[in-house]
C-alpha cells in the first residue's frame, strides 16, 4: 500500500525543493507534500561551512525576492554571498581593443545591485533545511522514480527502493535529464551545442570591486562571476576540443590561457581550484503540464549558461505553480492535479521562458558559432551591436529588465517590494 500525498516533487535540487515550499506557503489549504530526491546533500555540522563549491548560480533580484519570502535568504546571506552592481560584456575585433562593449550599472538602473553569486550548495542546503522544518513536508528516503501509473483520480509513483507513493499531482523537479518526464512521455525538443562550460575558482590580481566580466570570444563566452573574499567563480564556454585541451593544461598554463582570454582584465589571473566541466546543450519540452503532472526548471526547458538565467526561470516556474494552484484552489477540497489549472500555469510559462530561449539561441549562433562558416562576420556584427546596445539607452534597459528578472509576467512574490 502506497503512502498518499497532495503533491509529490520529484527532484531535490534548488527548484524542487523551492517548488514544494512555495506551494507550502501559497495555498491556503494544507497540502500534504513529499519530496522524492535520490542524492540528498551532505549537510555540514551545525556552524561550519563547507568548501567553497564550483558551481555557482547568479540570482535575479526576483529570484532572490521569492527566496525571501521562504525565510532562506538571511540564512544564505549570513554565509557567502556576493553582491554585483555592474555587468561589463565586450567583444574584441582586435586583442586589447576593447572596442565593441555593453555595460550595466545598478545606479542607473534604480537598483541596489544586478543580483547576487551564491553557490549552489550553500543555497541547496539552506532550502534542504526549511523543508525539514516544514511540518507539511515530508522529505522521502533517497530513491529515484521506477514507474508510474496516471488515472483520472490521482498518479502513483514506484521508486527505486520498492515503496510507492499516490498523489494528486507530480511535479517533475528533477533537472535537464528528467527521468520522471521520460516515464510521462513528454517529448523534449533540443540539441547539443558542442561545447562545455568550464568552471573554476579564480584569484585575481586586481580586485573586481562587485563587477561580473565577460567577453565573446570566437569559440563561446568567458565570464568571471565575483566571489565573496575577492575571488572570480569562471565560467567559460567552449568547444570541446577547446574544452579538453584547457582541461589537459596544468594550473600554470591554465591561468596564462585564461588572463589572456580575458585580456587581462582583472590582472593575472590564478586557477585555485580544481576544474571541471560539463556539456553544453538546449531543450523545450513540449508540455509542461497534463493529467496530474506538471514540469518545472530544467525539465521543463534548459538554456545556455551565457546568460545566467537557467535557475532563475526555474524559481519562476515554482513561483508561478504555486500562485495559480492557490488563485484556483479556494475550495477546501478543490483539486491540485485538475489538467485546467494546471493548463494556466503551462501557457503563463511557456511565453517567457520561450522567449529566453530564442534569446540565448541567437546569442549562441551570433558569437560561438564556427568562425570558419562565416569568416568571423557573424561574430563582428554582434560585437559591433552590443555597442549599439549599449548608446541606446531603451534598448539597453529592455536587456537589463529581463536580466534582472522584471520583465514579462511575474509571479507577485517574485516582485520586490
């Protein structure tokens, strides 16, 4: 006999544990909720951090505004944050250059700062414990889905360990290789883009006083994210060959290649991690919802790194299910799987994060294309727009709107106050 919930999430992770606590907190009624994840995090003892971790996440103000209103954001604040006011993106036809250059500042845009760099594991760890707390929460024993079975009333859930679990509504949460959208047949449209995103730690020999950098380059972007301490988190894009010949390279030429590839800067740069790298590619699920199912984060879509917004829209997502599950669940016993309002939720998402993946696609073609298909034209005409960009002050502040994650329809508790 299966144990029985309202909600089931699928995924561990910062959106479905983010997806289980806003919908804790959104709908009036109690829902009962349970979490299924197959690698729980290793939390650390009671007053000490962990290491500093690789991957890192750059936080719109609207998502940091949604981890707000779950009681988390002081808890990763108190911890290692880093705060970035400024944004420098170039394209140099011609090394040291610097002339093709698009630039944000918080000042000029209103705002306290363009969002924050947290690592991922700080942040996982931080919405791991909430829903710990969560009364309404349970959090299952680690397992991964096995099989499912969907009726009319309700979907039941065999894992990996033998149990089961029944609900009225799954949420698959659990990333870009969702085995629970595979088990529902959600078809996924998309492709590799043939490179790896390189991560890093990074000393820089100038200080980058809260200023994210990031250069185009003819094989993708390379970007250095600031740390809290001084330190870069590097994200740099590449070709695989490219990509497996900087990972060949010991720390010395890494960092030569690297200060070169930023053009030096923030100075010299030293590598001070080891690095590691993970392959590059695009997708958009069909559907996002459907009888008692519904796609969040990267299951639902995955978008290139180039921009920062993948967990972002992931937030937005959780946001947006819980606020249109609570606007259309006023009755005590109203359903959280009904395919209508779960359909509300499917076209308020898929407009915007549509958008963001056309954008991010375009961006990708016009600079980390192969140069050699076009004789680098594509790659000069981008750098000379992000100039363009840059003297146009209406268009300058549409691209920095929808970085910040004010554009489009927002859910309310993704809005600052």
């Amino acid at each position: 006999m299966s144990d029985s919930y309202d909600v089931v999430v699928v995924g561990g992770g910062l959106v479905g544990l983010s997806t289980a606590l806003l919908l804790d907190a959104a709908v009036s009624q109690q829902l009962r909720i349970a979490i299924v994840e197959a690698r729980p995090p290793a939390l650390p003892s009671s007053g000490s951090l962990p290491d500093m971790s690789l991957r890192v996440s750059a936080l719109s103000p609207a998502s940091v505004s949604i981890l707000e209103s779950l009681g988390v954001w002081p808890t990763v604040v108190a911890q290692r944050v880093s705060p970035y006011s400024g944004m420098y993106v170039w394209h140099s036809s011609t090394p040291g250059s610097f002339d093709h250059v698009l630039e944000f500042s918080a000042a000029e845009l209103g705002t306290r700062e363009l969002g924050f760099i947290v690592e991922n594991d700080l942040l996982r760890n931080a919405l791991w414990k909430k829903a710990l707390a969560t009364p309404a929460i349970d959090i299952l024993p680690p397992a991964s889905p096995h099989s499912i079975s969907i009726s009319e009333d309700g979907a039941e859930l065999v894992l990996s360990d033998a149990s089961a679990v029944s609900a009225r509504l799954l949420v698959a949460a659990d990333g870009a290789n969702s085995h629970l959208r595979e088990l529902l047949n959600v078809h996924v449209e998309g492709g590799e883009y043939s490179q790896r995103g390189i991560v890093a730690n990074i000393i820089a020999e100038r200080p980058h006083q809260g200023i994210a950098y990031q250069r185009f380059l003819a094989t993708g972007p390379v970007a250095l994210l600031p740390l809290k301490g001084g330190r870069c988190s590097l994200v740099w894009s590449c070709a695989d060959a490219l990509a497996d010949e900087l990972l060949a390279l010991d720390d010395a030429a890494f960092s030569s290649r690297l200060t070169e590839a930023t053009e030096g800067v923030l100075g010299d740069l030293q590598c001070v991690a080891p690095r590691m790298a993970f392959p590059l590619a695009y997708a958009h699920a069909d559907s996002y919802s459907g009888l008692r199912f519904a796609l969040v984060g990267d299951a639902a879509h995955r978008v290139h790194p180039l921009a920062g917004q993948g967990v972002n829209l992931g937030f937005l997502d959780a946001a947006a299910l819980a606020e249109t599950l609570a606007s259309n669940m006023p009755a005590q016993y109203a359903d959280p799987g009904d395919p209508l309002i779960l359909r509300r939720y499917a076209r308020w998402r898929r407009r915007d994060n549509e958008l963001t993946l056309s954008m991010m696609n375009l961006l990708h073609r016009v600079f980390a294309g192969n140069p050699g298909a076009d004789d680098g034209r594509l790659a000069k005409i981008g750098g000379q727009g992000l100039a363009l960009v840059n003297a146009i002050e209406p268009a300058k502040r549409a691209f920095a709107e929808h970085a910040l994650g004010r554009a489009g329809d927002l859910p309310a508790v993704a809005k600052r106050q």
